[in-house]
C-alpha cells in the first residue's frame, strides 16, 4: 500500500486545505507536523523534502507534491473517488478561479489581518486592520450571495473550491473571536449574524468525514 504524508503547521490554512482533501479523498495519511516557531520548514531536514521552505507539502508512495493548488489537482488525478474539480467543463473553470483566488483575495488578505492579532499587536494596528477588512468583507458578501440556497460554492458537490476558502474563513473568525478583536470594527464574527449563508456552509464542512483530524491541533488546546 502507498505510504502517504502531509507535512503541515498547525493552523496554516493552506495546509488545513489540503488534509480536508485528504479526508475527502479518504487517503489515509500521516500528519507530520513541523513548528513554525521553531523554524523547521527552514531546517536541512526538510529542505530536502522541498527546497522552497514551505508547507503543504504531500508525499504519496514516491511523488513529493508542493503548494497548495498542485497538490489539490494531484490528489484529483490520483484519486478520482468524490471529483474536487467538478463534472462538466464550467463548474470546472469556476472551481479553479475560486481556487486560483484563494490565497490573493483569502488567505494572504485575513493572514495580514490575524497576524497581529495573534501577536498582540490589535490595538497599535487597529486603523491598518479596520481597513484590511473591507474588500475581505465584500468578498465575503460575495459569497454570502453567490451560494444563495445552494449547498456548496460551484456546482451541487463539495469541491476543491469550498475547500479551499473555509480554513480561510475560519482562520479569520479565529482572530476576531479574540478578546482584544472587540477593538476593532471587523463585523465579521459572530458568522451567523453577519454572513448566515456562510455560517450554514461551514456547518456543512464541518460534518465531513475526517473533518476532526484534520482540524489544527494547536486550536483544540486554547
Ligand atoms: N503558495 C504556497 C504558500 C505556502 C506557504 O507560504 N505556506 C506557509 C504556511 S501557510 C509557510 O510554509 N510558511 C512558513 C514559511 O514560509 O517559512 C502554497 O499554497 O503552498
């Protein structure tokens, strides 16, 4: 049987995209966590696993995959059971377009946004971050419309695409659930009150076979 790995930080979106794919997929995987604090994704050790110094990456039997989107298309090709990347040639491309999006309109956008937060640093920050939020809230709006009374992002399946934005979502309510978020004016939590389409969607995820392994560990101990 192939010998699968993830190598993950806890807490990275990008990697928790991925392990949710995993559990779609029903690859069973070895996690390996790496800290960021410790500075192991820079290591020796790892470089040899991916010379760039970056998580996801995915070791299936004796493929290495890096980044988040070809390791997403890989699993796809190599595991064709729960398609991620839709049936027919539009889903298709409207999958990749919120895939492509994720990390410049998501990922990169909240990270700027939570970063400080995590770091204490919400108050001398509160002006750069009460402005970082608005075109991630009229993202979010977006969304919030787009899925209407639809169950996933594109088409009637859960895809690469809603994969890839909730751990987004979900990073970003992390940081404004924090005490000292009540600083700010970011509007965005609790879900449910500012964006209840997108709140029933996460529900959605969130009862997905694997969903708990994949879940960042280092959440469930704070
Ligand atoms: N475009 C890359 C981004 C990878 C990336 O920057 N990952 C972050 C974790 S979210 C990381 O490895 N950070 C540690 C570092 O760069 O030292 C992907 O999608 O895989």
């Amino acid at each position: 049987m192939t010998q699968t790995a993830c190598y993950f930080i806890s807490g990275s979106p990008s990697c928790w995209t991925v392990m949710l794919a995993l559990a779609v997929k029903g690859v069973p995987y070895d996690a390996i966590r790496l800290s960021n604090t410790m500075g192991d994704q820079k290591a020796e050790a790892f470089r040899t696993i991916n010379p760039r110094g970056t998580v996801p990456v995915l070791v299936d039997g004796d493929v290495t995959v890096r980044e988040t989107n070809a390791v997403l298309a890989y699993l796809n090709a190599a595991y064709p059971e729960n398609p991620l990347f839709g049936s027919n040639p539009a889903e298709t491309a409207a999958i990749w377009q919120i895939v492509q999006e994720a990390e410049s309109r998501y990922r990169t956008p909240i990270g700027n946004i939570t970063r400080p937060i995590f770091r204490g640093k919400t108050s001398e920050k509160a002006d750069e971050l009460n402005e970082a939020i608005v075109p991630v809230r009229t993202d979010l709006k977006e969304l919030e419309s787009g899925l209407g009374e639809r169950d996933w992002l594109v088409g009637t399946h859960l895809t690469a695409a809603d994969l890839a934005l909730y751990p987004a979502v979900m990073q970003l309510l992390r940081g404004a659930t924090k005490d000292d978020a009540s600083l700010l004016d970011l509007r965005v939590a609790p879900l449910a009150e500012y964006f209840p389409v997108l709140a029933g969607w996460c529900n959605r995820i969130e009862v997905l076979p694997g969903y708990d392994s994949a879940y960042p560990p280092h959440w469930r101990d704070d």
